[in-house]
C-alpha cells in the first residue's frame, strides 16, 4: 500500500504548536508522528498528538450542518444542506442589518479552539462587513501579559530551548510536565549539568514530583511569597539597581508598611524555604524565573506577576543571569500584527467586548441589543467564568449559530451548527506562543463527511449574502486558504528571510529570529502614580470567606480544556465526575474513595465522587475542566472593574462547600 506524507501543525491552545508529519494511505490517516525538524519538539508529540486518528474518526465529529427542531436545547436536528445553511446566515444577518442599517447588533466570540492563522477567518469576515460587535482581549493570560508591560514596558524574551542554562529555574504556578511537555526536556537538560529545579504550586503536581525541591504554597499568596523573599534580600543586601528603577523606593516603602508575620501566615512557608528561595535569588549564576499561568487566576494575579518579576529585576544587574519566562513576547502578539496589516480595519462604530464580560455586557447593551451570535473556537458553556449569564445570553439571543467539530455543551443550545474540519483536512500556518517555530499545516485527508474549514465558511457566507444583496459583503471570498497563507508568509519574509515561502516550509519548520526590544522598568502602580503596585494586594483586608475549600481546576494531561475524550485513561488522572481532596478533609468530612457529593457555593452545584489525593492541601478541593457537569458552574467572575489590567479570569479565587449525599 502506497503511503503519502504531509506535514501538519497541531493547532491546539498548547506552548508547544508542535509539527508532525501524518501517513496517510487510501486517503486515511493512518498514523501521526512528531516531526524531528521542529526544533523545539524534536520529533515527539503529547498523547494527544499521536491520538489524533483516534480524534479526526471520531463518531462525536459533526457530520452535516444541522438546524434546531422544537425547543432550544431539547437536542433535536435536522440535517440541511451547506446552501440551506449559508442562505440562513445570510438571511439572518441582512434582516439584523436592515433594522438598524449596521451590523451593529450582530456578535462573534471566537477564542482557543484552534490558534492557527487561518482560525482569524471569522475576523476578517466581520471586519470586512462593517460595524459589528465582537469579544476582545485575553482570559487566558492577559492579566499577567500587561502586567509585565506596565512594569517593564515589554515582556522579556529568553528562547524557550535556552531554559537549559540555567542554574536554579524556579517555577512559580505551571505545570509543565502536564502542560507544556517538551519544555521538560530543556529543564532536564539543565538539572543533568547539575541546575536545581524548583516548584512552587499549592498541589503536589507532577511537575513537583520531577522537581529537587517543592515548595508548597497557599493558594493566591504568591505576591506575599515574593514579597517575602524581596524584604530578605533586602536586608541583606542584595539588591542591586535601585535609584535606577521608576519607584523602586516607593515599592521599599510599602514593603515596610506590610507585617512579614502576616505575610507569612498567609503563604503558610516556612523559614527554611523562604531562605532558601531568598539565597537562590541571591545567587551569582543564572537564576531563572517562570511566571506561569496559575497565580494570575486570582484578583491579585497582576500583582503576584509583577511581584515575583520584581525579584528577578532586582537582584542582578546582567539581566541575562535573571531570565524570565512568561510567554514568548515576539510572536504572541503576531495573529494582531498580521491581522492588522491583511484586515480592514474594525470600524469606528464596532463594538469591542471584554471576554471576561462579554455575556454582561452583551445583555446590558441599553441599544442595539445582539440579534444574532456567531460562536466559534470556543465553548463558553463549559469555560466560561459566568456561565449563568451566558446562560441568559443565549436564551435571550435571537438567534445563534456555533461551527465546531462537536456537539458541545455551547453547541447543543444554537439555532443552527455547523461542522469544520480537523487541521488535518485544511490549510493553515502557525507560531507558538512560547516557542519560536513558524510551521505549515498542509491537508493530509480530504474534509470528512460535509465539514468545512473556518476560512470556507466565511467565503459561503459571504457569497450567500451577495446573492441576496449584491455589494453587501466585501470580503474577498474568492480567496483560498493558500492565498492567505502566501500573503501571511510574504509578510514574514519580509522581516525574517528572502528563503521563507511556502516551498521551504514544505522541507520542515523555521525558527523565527527574535527582534529586539526595549527595557524601561517602573514600579509604580499603573492607576496611582504615587503609589507601588504593592498598594493594592496588601493593604486592603481581605473578609474572611464563606466557604472552607478553594476550587482549583487547573489543566489536565489527556485534554486541551473541554476537548479531548481519548480512550486512554491515566492512571491518576481525575476524571471530570471525581473531586480530589486530601486526606486531612476526607477525615474532618468523614469521607470515603467513591463518596458522592454535592460541592456548592452561591453561584451553583455540582455533584462529583471523591477521590483521596495526597497532593491536595486540607483547603482545596481540586477538579478538571469539561464533562457534563462543568466545575465552571461554580465560578464567578470577581473581576468587578472592567479594567485592562484583570483580563484573566478569577477561576481559583472562587470557594465552595460540599456535603456528602451518598456512598
Ligand atoms: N474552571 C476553569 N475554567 C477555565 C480554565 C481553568 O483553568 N479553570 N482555563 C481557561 C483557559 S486558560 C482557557 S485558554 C479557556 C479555553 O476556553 P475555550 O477556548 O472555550 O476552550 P475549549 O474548551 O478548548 O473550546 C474550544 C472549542 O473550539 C472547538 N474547535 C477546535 N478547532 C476548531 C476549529 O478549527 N474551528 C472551530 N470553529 N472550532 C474549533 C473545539 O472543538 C472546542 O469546542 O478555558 C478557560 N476556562
Ligand atoms: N495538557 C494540557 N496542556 C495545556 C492546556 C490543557 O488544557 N491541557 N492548556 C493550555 C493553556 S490554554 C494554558 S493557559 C496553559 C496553562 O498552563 P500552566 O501555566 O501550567 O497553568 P495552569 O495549568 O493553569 O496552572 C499551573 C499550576 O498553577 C498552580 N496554581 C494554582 N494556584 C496557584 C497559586 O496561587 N500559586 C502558585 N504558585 N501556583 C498555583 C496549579 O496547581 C497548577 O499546577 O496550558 C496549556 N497547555
Ligand atoms: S497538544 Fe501540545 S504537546 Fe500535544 S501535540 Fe499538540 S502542540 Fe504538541
Ligand atoms: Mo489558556
């Protein structure tokens, strides 16, 4: 049998964007391996990546575009044609134009389901409609994204594959042996030439357990815990650079102001730890910080970020011995540049929402109210932080249409659903967000059944609704998905190399060059200027909370948040019905392995079975994301100002109770 290679990028929400090279034979993908010319993953992938047949077969893909019979959410289709399908888009979109003369009233929220380039389809769609609304910033990792900004007015850039050459790397809230795998390697590689890693997380994660030293910490006290640390070194002296920094003494000054006990207390560290953590900061070597992503999930996220940033700026003047890994600063933001340079750009009388607000702000609108709502790369039901108001938001929506690969908790409630192909089945160009590989993603296999690309939809739209308005759609529907990539590639080459096109992207990955950037740090409270950014997270009193346990619901191995249901199951792994506690709680509680309870705060409830985990502290209940009965039940958003600076959500800082209901 003959077998034909292809070249595919993994376009999951994932640091890696790993490359892999799929073997088809009589047009079915057959295996999936990494591909040893993507430099940072080194021809492995996750256990995902080589699940992808298993993923791409699936009998949960959408086969046909369906319409909603009977009442919403009751889960009854009829199967229709794409030309029924598109003629009801484009029916409905002019009837919302009409009413108003603008598209004002017409809404898309698209997020991670796919961060190829071409996955900005619907963007370009919208952008070349007119005025429209759309859901704007980064829940994910904004919060700790301007956070860095503000204090160092661009984030700092160390190649992820340099992590090698550090002498302590001190991880700070990620979790990267479930999270961001091949990144293990680097850190291995440092601790083979004798380099310490070690862990700070409130969970015993399986990063702690590679680790040479864990260090456990309260839930939401990173600030305190950097705070801390900073007071040691600066009294004994190892601060450098001081009169150089924007309000440096304004941050002393505060520090002064804080009871250590107190912060102490809140961290729950002991001295030993503190000491060592301070005596590691103090060191002469190369001394590397990782902010991950688990410590902005709190309202003091932008603080605990700047915070432990802050020990890194302050204690070496060479600021290649303090690297900082946050994100990769050069090509996050790229999908914007490129956007911004293909796009029209949004008009004046768009709409731009905070994701984190975005059912709120979308229900408040006191004009032009959204008639119509175009989901996509997003499952807002499972993930969202305010599922009660997006509940009420697609109740009350007019109409709702949701394009994915599945029958999701979002897309069991929409008028109309539409099935896109895998990245197996289309075009497409990635770069990481922690790395700095640019890779081609060329179809393996043709679409299964009638599923279309993200950027095919578009154009059926768009020619739909010219059809019934001639001049009405302006966008450049007779463009493929080649055209696009070879106008983003052109742009690329243009700042990279003459050699990048889409030929020498068929021989293997590019490694981005990195340009440079600025440093210009600044202490001072980016509202008050007379103030530290200390001002905020400690000197207010927190209440005391009503709930005894905080939920945690960090990222899980087999899954990319609500995606993925391999049939593979970890040993370990909790599954979404279990709820993890520890034993400390299993004996307060009287709880057993295999318990049912009820976990509820004002927010909601959900029902889990217990199961006893040793890495779980006495005050956390811990949970994974997804399933039919989402943890995100739980969750509110804390977040009251609809500020730039919190665009993360406020997963963990939210509590709850549970009781037993039966065994
Ligand atoms: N409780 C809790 N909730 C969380 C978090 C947490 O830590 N705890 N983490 C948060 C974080 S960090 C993130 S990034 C968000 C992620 O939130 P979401 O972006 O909502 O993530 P997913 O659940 O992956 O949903 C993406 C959807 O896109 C679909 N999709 C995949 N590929 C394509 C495509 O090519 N086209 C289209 N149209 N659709 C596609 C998938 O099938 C899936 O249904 O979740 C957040 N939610
Ligand atoms: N397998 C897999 N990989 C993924 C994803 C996935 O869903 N599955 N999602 C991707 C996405 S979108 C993201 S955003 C990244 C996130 O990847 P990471 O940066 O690893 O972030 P999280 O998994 O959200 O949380 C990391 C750790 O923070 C810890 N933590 C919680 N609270 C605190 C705290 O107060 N202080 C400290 N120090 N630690 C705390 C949690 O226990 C957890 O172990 O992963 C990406 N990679
Ligand atoms: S999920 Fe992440 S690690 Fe796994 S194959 Fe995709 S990019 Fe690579
Ligand atoms: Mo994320």
């Amino acid at each position: 049998m003959h077998t034909r290679y292809t070249r595919n990028t993994c376009p999951r929400n994932c640091y890696s964007s790993c490359s892999m090279i799929s073997h088809v034979s009589d047009g079915v993908l057959e295996k999936v391996n990494g591909d040893p010319k993507h430099g940072f993953s080194r021809g492995k992938l996750c256990a995902k990546g080589y699940g992808y047949p298993e993923f791409v077969y699936s009998d949960k893909r959408l086969k046909y575009p369906v319409k909603r019979k009977g009442e919403r959410g009751a889960g009854k289709w009829e199967r229709i044609s794409w030309q029924e399908a598109f003629e009801m888009l484009a029916t409905e979109l002019i009837n919302s134009f009409d009413q108003r003369n603008s598209f004002r009233s017409v809404a898309y929220n698209s997020f991670s389901g796919n961060i190829g380039f071409l996955h900005h389809a619907m963007t370009g769609f919208f952008s070349y409609l007119g005025d429209h609304t759309y859901a704007q910033g980064n829940p994910c990792l904004g919060t700790g994204k301007k956070a860095l900004e503000d204090q160092r007015y661009s984030i700092p850039f160390y190649e992820a594959e340099e992590m090698a050459k550090g002498d302590y790397i001190i991880i700070w809230g990620s979790n990267p042996a479930v999270t961001n795998i091949h990144q293990m390697k680097y850190i291995h590689a440092a601790r083979d030439r004798g380099a310490e890693l070690i862990v700070i997380d409130p969970v015993y994660t399986q990063t702690a357990k590679a680790a040479d030293i864990y260090i456990q910490i309260r839930a939401g006290s990173d600030a305190s815990l950097a705070a801390l640390i900073l007071n040691e070194l600066v009294q004994s002296d190892h601060v450098v650079r001081r009169s150089e920094h924007h309000g440096f003494q304004l941050l002393i000054n505060d520090l002064k102001s804080v009871s250590t006990d107190k912060l102490k207390e809140e961290t729950g560290i002991s001295e030993e730890a503190l000491t060592l953590l301070a005596d590691c900061y103090a060191f002469r070597g190369t001394v590397i910080s990782w902010i991950g992503f688990g410590m902005q999930r709190y309202s003091n996220g932008a603080d605990s970020v700047r915070m432990i940033d802050a020990l890194s700026i302050l204690t070496e003047q060479d600021s290649s011995k303090r690297p900082v890994y946050y994100l990769n600063p050069m090509f996050f933001d790229l999908h914007d540049q490129v956007n911004q340079k293909l796009l029209p750009p949004k008009s004046n009388g768009s709409r731009s929402v905070s994701y984190n607000h975005f059912a709120k702000t979308c229900l408040d609108f006191s004009s032009d109210p959204v008639d119509f709502l175009w989901i996509l790369n997003r499952n807002p039901l499972s993930q969202d932080e305010s599922l009660n108001e997006w509940k009420q938001l697609i109740k009350n929506v007019p109409f709702l249409v949701v394009s994915d690969l599945r029958m999701t908790k979002t897309a069991a409630y929409a008028d109309l659903v539409l099935p896109v192909t895998s990245h197996f089945e289309q075009y497409d160009l990635h770069v990481s967000y922690w790395n700095s590989w640019l890779s081609l993603n060329e179809p393996a296999i043709k679409p299964l059944f009638e599923s279309k690309s993200d950027v095919m939809i578009a154009s059926g739209v768009s020619k739909a609704m010219n059809r019934i308005r001639p001049g009405i759609s302006s966008y450049p529907e007779e463009q493929s998905e080649l055209d696009w990539i070879r106008k983003i590639i052109r742009l690329f080459a243009r700042e990279q190399s003459d050699l990048l096109t889409i030929d020498s992207l068929r021989f293997g990955p590019m490694k981005l060059q990195a340009y440079p950037h600025t440093a210009f740090i600044s202490f001072v409270h980016p509202d008050y200027e007379d103030k530290s950014f200390l001002f905020d997270s400690f000197l207010t009193d927190k209440p005391k909370p009503m709930y005894e346990f905080r939920l945690l619901s960090a990222q899980s191995l087999m899954h990319i948040h609500s995606q993925f249901e391999t049939k593979i199951q970890v040993p370990g792994e909790l599954t979404t019905d279990q709820v993890g506690i520890s034993e400390g709680t299993a004996k307060t509680y009287h709880l057993r392995d295999g318990d049912r309870v009820i976990i509820f705060n004002d927010t909601g409830e959900v029902k889990r079975e217990v199961r006893i985990i040793k890495a779980v502290p006495n005050d956390v209940l811990l949970m994974r994301q997804g399933g039919a009965d989402p943890v995100n039940r739980l969750i509110k958003n804390k977040n009251e100002k609809n500020s730039d600076d919190h665009q993360s959500t406020s997963f963990f800082d939210n509590r709850a109770s549970l009781i037993l209901v039966g065994r």
